[in-house]
C-alpha cells in the first residue's frame, strides 16, 4: 500500500467525510463547527447549493477550456463580474491557481512593468511556497529552510506589529516607515525597487491589521518612485475583512490586487488584477499555464459572487466578525494568558503570551487542542503558533458565533489550567 508523506502536517485529527455551511461531518457523522473554512476558502459555506448548481452544470458543459488555447464563456462573463467589485482603475485581470502563483504573477508582472529586479516585503508576511513566493514569505523559517538558493532581490522591511514590539500602533508604524526608507537608501535603491507587496492584514503571520497610516506611507513611498504597489489580498479579500477588500479599510489605492482562496468557495482559481495600462508593459504569453482559469473554478467563482451580493455576506462579516471579536475579548479579559486579541470582519486572532512577555505556544496549541475535542475546529498562526485564528464561513450566523465562543472559553479555561 502507498502511504501518505509524512511532509503532510495535519493541524486537527478530523476525517472530514462532508460539509455543509459552516460545519464538517466526519465518517461518524458528527458535526465540527468548521471555524477554518479551509484556511479562509469556503466563504460561502461549505457546498453552497448556488455553487454546488453551477458547478456541476459546468462539469456537464465544458471542464477544462485551456485560457491559452481556446477563450471560454465562464472566464470572460468572470472578468466582467470581477471588474464590478475590484478597486476603480485595476480593469485587467489575469487567472492562476493558486495564491502562491498569483503572487509570483503579480511580482513578474511588476519587475517587467518596471525593468527593475527588487521586491521589498514586510517581515512575518506569508505569502506563499513556491521558490517565488517562499523568497517573499517571512512568517516562519520553516517555509525557506533547506530550500536555499531562493529568489534573489527581495530584502524584508519591518511590519508594525505593535503588540509584539510592545508599543503604540504609532510608534510602531513610524519605526517601520522609517526602516523601510532606511531600507530605500541603503540596501533597495528605489530605481532598482519594483514593488511593495504586502498583505492588508498579516494573515500567517498573526492576523495583524496593517494600519492605515502605513499603508498611506507606502503608497507615498510607490508614488514618489514608480514602485508597483501590490497588496496580497489572497486571505483577506471576497468579504473576508468585513469590507470586499481588505485595503478597502485604509481607503488607499492598490496598483495589483493578488487574489485566490474566497474567489471561488473550494475550487482552484487565484488571479491579479491591475490597471491595463500596467498590464500592458508585461510580455504577453511570458505567463501563464495549463490549469489557470479552469472552467468550472470560474463558473463556481461567478456563483460565488452571486451568493457574496445576494446573501449580503460582506455585511454579515462585518456585523458577526465584530460579535465575534467582541465574545473573543470577553473570553480573553478573564485569562491573562491571552495578551492581545485583533482581526478585521471574521478573521480573528487571540495571542498568547508568557507572564515574561515571550509568545506562549504550549497554551495556544492546547487550547486548539481542547476546541477541536469539543468539536470547534479553530488554526493556529502568528511565527511561534502563539495565535489562535478564527475564520468561519462568511454565511455564519450569531447563533453559530456564540456556540463557536461558549467553546473557545471552555477550551481556553482548560488550557489555562
Ligand atoms: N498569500 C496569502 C496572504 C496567503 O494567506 C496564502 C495562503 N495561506 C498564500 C498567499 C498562498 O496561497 P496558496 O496556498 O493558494 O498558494
């Protein structure tokens, strides 16, 4: 018999035989209240009817189009739809699979617009493992070890993680702007900077929300330089902040928006969006490939939309990520282990900490842990694994919000223990 690799590292012990909206059922048939959604995919629930509908009428119709052979329907009314909900001015839109490709895409894109090599990243990103990618992520060295030599060019300025620093989100954003030039004089001379990329809200890295005047200080920095700024909104986009787009936040203007992962509920499907303008200085047919914009992802990316328009799922994000916060700083107040709890909509982090300040990594996986056994499936992040991330379907509802937190505070006080 052939067995698994053991490079598969699996963070719940659950066999998931079928799901339905926010849950999981496993071959037993019990239920898991699913607060993964597959890392921030399936916002729409877990097999939709809308979605599940479209998908199978696709699957009879036409799987694969092969997008550098042959156009096909459900990838052009896509591009339509996409250019409704994307930011003004970013109307051209490429497809890939996945969000590690889309971000190689997109820094592709930008060394050619620009015929300059350097990318510069913020340091605890994540932003994918293929070797691109992985020379841009920063969030733990377990997604760059032993694969040396990676991509060249990319140098890493700091993130304002106020908390982890320990100081006033002001603070820590003037640190970092002023590193981040520090970075631009001495290390990354702006006529040889292509790009920023960073992702609205630190995702892997501990669910940070980038603040706004950090944003507005990169996009000064873009502008005065040419750089290509472009935010990795591959976690926090399609409603997952609470807002459509995670930047929409910080109201700033992106010139690439990397996407993939809440596009299309579970199918395969990522893609960049930018100006045409931009879009036009890249090399056509420079990129590309056999799967990118498959058929049937683009059919359930379109349902996708319909369902995030229809169901108002951007608002209820808002509305139950601000009830879960709420619960989640409730919980956190009666146990001194938790430090800081943060997120934007239904992306949620709890942080753990020692009493002498180090990230506590032990209490944040029992309490993981001790949630899964209670049948809430909850994913760690942050670079030690010292948060504890909630991100449900954006279908979830006030009920299923406060069940999910009657169990985190009963998985929190055994942790505790
Ligand atoms: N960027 C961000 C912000 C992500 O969260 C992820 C996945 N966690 C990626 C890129 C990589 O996406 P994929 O795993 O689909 O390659």
């Amino acid at each position: 018999m052939a067995h698994l690799s053991p490079l598969v590292r699996q963070a719940t012990p659950v066999l998931a035989a079928r799901g339905e909206g926010v849950y999981l059922y496993d071959d037993a048939g019990r239920a898991y209240l699913d607060f993964t959604a597959g890392i921030g995919v399936t916002g729409t629930g877990h097999c939709h009817p809308h979605v599940v509908e479209a998908a199978q009428r696709q699957v009879a119709t036409l799987i694969h189009g092969q997008f550098t052979t042959v156009m096909h329907k459900p990838l052009l009314t896509l591009v339509e739809r996409l250019g409704e909900v994307l930011p003004p001015g970013l109307d051209s839109v490429f497809f890939a699979n996945s969000g590690s490709e889309a971000v190689e895409a997109a820094m592709r894109l930008a060394r050619q617009a620009t015929g300059r090599s350097n990318v510069i990243v913020f340091h605890g990103s994540f932003h994918g493992r293929t070797v691109g990618a992985a020379s841009m992520t920063t969030s733990g060295t377990k997604f760059r070890a032993g694969f040396a030599p990676i991509m060249g060019g990319v140098t890493v300025a700091p993130f304002p993680y106020a908390y982890r620093y320990g100081w006033d989100e002001a603070t820590a954003v003037r640190f970092a702007l002023r590193e981040l030039d520090y970075i631009l004089a001495t290390i990354s001379a702006p006529r040889e900077t292509a790009a920023f990329v960073i992702e609205p809200v630190l995702g892997e890295g501990g669910y940070v929300p980038a603040p706004k005047a950090f944003l507005e200080g990169l996009r000064e920095r873009a502008d005065a330089h040419g750089i290509v700024f472009v935010l990795d909104e591959v976690q926090t986009g399609f409603g997952r902040t609470g807002k459509f787009w995670g930047h929409q936040h910080a109201d700033i203007r992106p010139d690439v928006v990397v996407m993939a992962k809440g596009i299309a509920s579970g199918f395969p499907l990522s893609a960049i969006a930018a100006s045409s303008e931009l879009m036009a200085k890249a090399w056509p047919g420079s990129q590309g490939g056999t799967y990118g914009a498959n058929a049937v992802a683009c059919a359930a990316a379109l349902a996708t939309l319909d369902v995030i328009r229809d169901e108002k799922l951007v608002e209820n994000s808002a509305a139950m990520g601000a009830r879960l916060l709420e619960g989640a700083r409730r919980i956190a107040s009666e146990h001194a282990r938790i430090g800081d709890v943060r997120g934007l909509g239904l992306m949620v982090g709890s942080e753990f900490t020692r009493s002498d300040g180090e990230p506590d990594v032990a209490t944040a996986q029992r309490a993981q842990a001790a949630a899964a056994e209670r049948g809430l499936l909850l994913l760690l992040c942050g670079t030690w694994g010292q948060v504890v991330r909630m991100i449900p379907a954006l279908v979830v509802n006030a009920k299923q919000v406060d069940e999910a937190l009657a169990i985190w505070a009963e998985a929190v006080r055994e942790a505790s223990a």
